[in-house]
C-alpha cells in the first residue's frame, strides 16, 4: 500500500533533527555518519539509508518524537533491539530515521500466580529469562535461536517463534499498549477497560478484537505487551531423532501431525536437513572441496557419516508430570521408532552423566561424547527456554574467518538470507515445497539448508536460509537472485512465507484487492502522513 507521494509536504529532516536534540539530549539523536553506516549493514546488500538514529527513553518521549516526526514529514523506522538477522537486521524498508526503542526496557508487572509479564520494548531474552530466574524460576518463557540480546516485543511483532509449548509468540501476548502516529495510545483486548481485571488473562477482550493489526504491519508502535509464560515443569525430556534415508520425510510428516494434533506433542517439533546440520556444526570444508562450491554430496555424505546424521535430523521436547512425560514418551517410541534410525531421550540427569563419564567413553568407544553434548546442550537448554548464542555461529557457514567469540554476523559480513514457506503439515505439500527448494539452490550453488518445525498442529514453516560469505565478489547479487526465484516459485505453488524481510517486501504477489484496499484504507485513516514504517510489509 504505497503513499500517496503527491500530497506529501516535503519532509524537513533538519529542523526535525534539531528538536529531538532538544528533546532527548544530543548523546540519543545520532547522526555520526560511522554509527549510522553500521546500523545500515545487514547480512545482506541494502540500499535504504539511514538519516539519524533515535533513542527515546520513556513513553512519553517517544510519543514526543513521533510527533515531531508528523510535524516534519519525517519517515521513522521503530525497532526494539534490531537483531532482525536475515531479514534486513535495522535497516529499514526505504530511507528514513530510525526510532530505537531499546532504552525502554522494564519489566512492568510480573503475576506470580497467572504466570503473565509485561514487559517493554527493550527488554532481552537474556533480560527477561535471569529475572524469572531470580524470581525462583517457577515460570518458563520461550526463547529463540537467535541470540540472548534479542527482544521479546520485536521478535512478536515479526511473529517469530521458538521451541517450547509457548512457542507461537503472537499467540501468547496479549493486552499490548500501542502509540499511533496521531499520537493516540490504544491498548487492546481487556485492557481497553480502565481497571479491567482481566486486562492480561484474556486476548479477545469484547468486541473486534485489534491485536493483529500491529504485527507485521507499519500501523502503530508496540510500547507495552503482556505475554503468557508456561509453568516450569515437574520434569522436563528432551527428543532427538535421526532419519537416514530422505524417503522417511513423509512418514515423519504424518506421525510428526498426529503427535502435535492428539497433543502427545505440545510444543514444536523441528525437522532440520543434513546442509543445516552440518551448518550448525562447523563451517564449510573448504579443504575436503579444495576449495569448491557448493557442497558435493559426496562431502555431505562423508560429513554425516563421521558426525552421525541423516538426511532429517529431528528435535522435541515433553513437558509435565513424570506421568505425563512417562506416557507421552512410551506413545513416541511407538509412532515414531518405525520411521527412524535413532531415538535418544535426554533429561538433566542423563546429560550430566554424560558430562561426567565423557572420558572414560571416549576411551572405550572412540567417539567425543564432549562434542556431542557440546552440540546437544544448546538445543536441549533451547527446549527448557534459555536463550543462547550458540547458533549465531552458523551464520560463519561459508566464512574463511572462525566464529569469534563475540559474533556479529552484520559486522563481520557474513551473508544470510532467510525464505520461510509455510506448508500444510502433509506430507505431500511438504515434500512438493521441499522440492521446489532444491530445485532452485541447484541453479544458484548454495546449500539448500531447511529447518522445519510444526509450529502449529496443523503447519510446517520451513525457514530456508541462504548462507554465504558477502566478502566473495559477485555473492550479494547471486544470493538475492537465488531468494528472489525461490520466493516467485513458492508462491507460484502457492506457498507463501510465514515472515518477510526487507529483502522479500514487493516481491510477494499482491493479495487480493479487497484486502489490499481495505489495508490502504486503514494506514491512510491512522497514518495520514505516511510517517511510520513507510513501505514496511506493503
Ligand atoms: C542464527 C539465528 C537464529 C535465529 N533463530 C530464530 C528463531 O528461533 N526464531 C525467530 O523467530 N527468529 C530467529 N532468528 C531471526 C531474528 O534474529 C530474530 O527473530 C530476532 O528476534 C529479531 O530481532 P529483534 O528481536 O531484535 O527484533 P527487531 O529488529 O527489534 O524488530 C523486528 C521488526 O519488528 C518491528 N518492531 C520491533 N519493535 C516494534 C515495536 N515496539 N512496535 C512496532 N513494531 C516493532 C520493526 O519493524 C522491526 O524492524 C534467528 C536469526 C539467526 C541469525
């Protein structure tokens, strides 16, 4: 939904510079043209420009900086820690400010009976997940792979998810606090309702309910959210399941469903390919390629055999009682052991007798038990909520430079890509989207990584990643290429992504023109000014 150009009063950026000075102090309106090009690098090439960043500290300061934002025509940009790597990090869909909500980062409320926090903007998974330790750890969040400085709100607003029974994001936030670029604060659900006390139990509230309209959308900015955590469970065990041979993807597609849909299953369930596996464990064999790209199979195959996996590589977790855990695990053995080469169950107790037998194991048996549970711990603390920094290191994939201990994939130019087709969990459309994908990276010479989860009963959303190093000639432009076609095949299929980047925005066949419509109808009724997020999911 494009502005409408002709009625824009030319923006006034100075002026506009000059009062947030006033307003916040010089230190919070950045214009050193060295931080700005580093908040304009992503994992991949970008063209929008940054004019200034802005660094709002409370509410009412931000609602200050919007305003001048309107007065001056002023495009702004709102992130909450812009870690958005692989769909454009913070650099913004066109030119423009960005508004920097990390300095907003309190833990505003904690029910310790219901389970619910509100939190703002700026607060990390690192953040959140040490303050429910410190409360005695009797709740769980969700957390990522991305990393532990990453936001819990701007992470929701892309409806991201990770890997527990509160996985879903959006789904488990509600009562969210929202500025419009007018100025209004609106807060949705219950919490409409001055005193209300259902304000944070409850998403629907009464009446039309407007939650949905401010993820993926340039409508408002999300100052407030309440989100749902899950109780921390009497046990915890953790699944690993590995399938050697690629024909056992549609057996494991449906008895995956079925676990999730008789709610044997209740948090995710994530299927990864042998290229995103041996991504997450090391970086490219340069040496066994001499030096070539991309992957052979020969490698790959040779990669599988010495660290142990297989063409689908398979991750759960269960959640409850000793009972419940008990039952659960007995009905997985039973679905799911016909259809792979390995099952393992792990809970803390087998992983610190692991930990503490890992030398006497390697001398008997010859294998690096330390590497393994180097490889497991990750995910398994994943499952429990943790966040961690652990997978950034795959983001070095095709790198000549080893991961460093501090990893910054935009820094250090490692080029990443994301496409995330959501399929029917079937597995027929499943194995015709996976399909399509190896189709296309076959023309474009990259290693057709896929990481598939059951995000819902019912889904598969498949996010596709196209890892490469920005430092090679020519690779920024291949990569893209490679996204663009994937993404014009998909959607030729009609499968469509979960989640766009800035790299994919325009690229998605327009939805139907009533919906378009009434979408433009809406950004020109809050957002006469085209200010917030102009191009943002359009
Ligand atoms: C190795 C690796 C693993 C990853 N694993 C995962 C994963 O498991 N799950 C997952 O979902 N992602 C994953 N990611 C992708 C990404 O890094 C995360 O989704 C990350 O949380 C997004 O960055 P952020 O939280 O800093 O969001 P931000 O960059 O702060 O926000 C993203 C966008 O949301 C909007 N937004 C943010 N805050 C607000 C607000 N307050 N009001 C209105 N709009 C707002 C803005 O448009 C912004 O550009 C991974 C990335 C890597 C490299």
């Amino acid at each position: 939904v494009d502005s409408p150009t002709t009625s824009r009063r030319p923006a006034t950026l100075g002026a506009a510079i000059a009062q947030w000075r006033t307003l916040l102090g010089d230190q919070f309106v950045i214009c050193d043209p060295a931080a700005l090009r580093r908040a304009g690098t992503a994992t991949f090439a970008t063209t929008a420009s940054i004019q200034a960043i802005v660094r709002p500290a409370t509410r009412s300061e931000v609602a200050a900086a919007v305003r001048v934002a309107v007065d001056h025509r002023v495009s702004l940009y709102p992130f909450s820690s812009g870690l958005n790597w692989g769909y454009g990090s913070r650099v913004p869909v066109r030119d423009g400010v960005l508004l920097d909500l990390g300095r907003l980062n309190a833990i505003v409320n904690f029910d310790e009976d219901l389970g619910v926090v509100t939190i703002e903007p700026g607060v990390t998974q690192r953040q959140l997940h040490a303050f429910l330790r410190s409360r005695g750890g009797r709740f769980w969040m969700d957390a990522t792979g991305a990393s532990p400085d990453c936001s819990i709100i701007g992470n929701t607003m892309e409806r991201g998810f990770g890997h527990t029974p509160a996985g879903d994001h959006a789904a488990q936030a509600c009562g969210l606090e929202v500025l419009l670029p007018s100025g209004a604060i609106i807060r949705t659900g219950f919490s409409r309702f001055q005193g209300a006390r259902t304000a944070h139990v409850s998403r629907w509230g009464v009446g039309p309910s407007l939650d949905g309209l401010f993820s993926q959308s340039n409508l408002g900015i999300v100052t407030r959210m309440t989100v749902w955590l899950m109780p921390a469970p009497e046990y915890f065990q953790a699944f690993f399941f590995m399938a050697r041979d690629d024909a056992r993807l549609e057996p494991l597609v449906d008895v995956l469903r079925r676990l999730r849909l008789e709610a044997t299953l209740r948090s995710a369930v994530h299927l990864a390919n042998d290229y995103k596996v041996a991504a997450s464990l090391g970086q490219y064999p340069w040496n066994a390629m001499a030096g070539d790209t991309p992957l052979s199979a020969g490698v790959l195959q040779e990669l599988a055999r010495r660290r142990d996996f297989g063409a689908w590589n398979g991750s759960g977790a269960l959640y409850g009682t000793r009972d419940q855990v008990g039952a659960a695990r007995r009905r997985i053995k039973a679905l799911l052991r016909p259809h792979v080469d390995k099952l393992r169950f792990i809970d803390d107790r087998t992983l610190g007798m692991a930990a503490r037998v890992q030398r006497p194991y390697r001398w008997v048996t010859g294998t690096d038990l330390a590497e393994v549970i180097e490889l497991v711990r990750p995910v398994y603390e994943l499952m429990k909520g943790v966040p961690t920094s652990d997978m950034l290191r795959s983001t070095y994939w095709r790198k000549r430079i080893p991961p460093p201990p501090d990893p910054d994939p935009d820094r250090d130019r490692c080029g990443l890509i994301w496409c995330t087709p959501v399929s029917p969990a079937e597995p027929r459309n499943v194995r015709n989207m996976v399909e399509i994908v190896h189709k296309v990276f076959a023309r474009h010479a990259f290693e057709p990584a896929m990481s598939m989860t059951l995000r819902t009963e019912r889904s598969v959303d498949n996010i596709v990643s196209i890892a490469y190093d920005r430092d090679v000639p020519g690779e920024d432009a291949r990569a893209m290429q490679c996204h663009d076609e994937l993404l014009r095949e998909l959607t030729a299929a009609d499968f469509y992504p979960y989640r766009l980047g800035i790299h994919s925005i325009g690229k998605v066949p327009p939805r139907k023109p009533s919906s378009q419509a009434l979408l433009g109808r809406l950004k020109a009724a809050l957002d006469p000014d085209w200010i917030l997020a102009p191009g943002r999911y359009d």
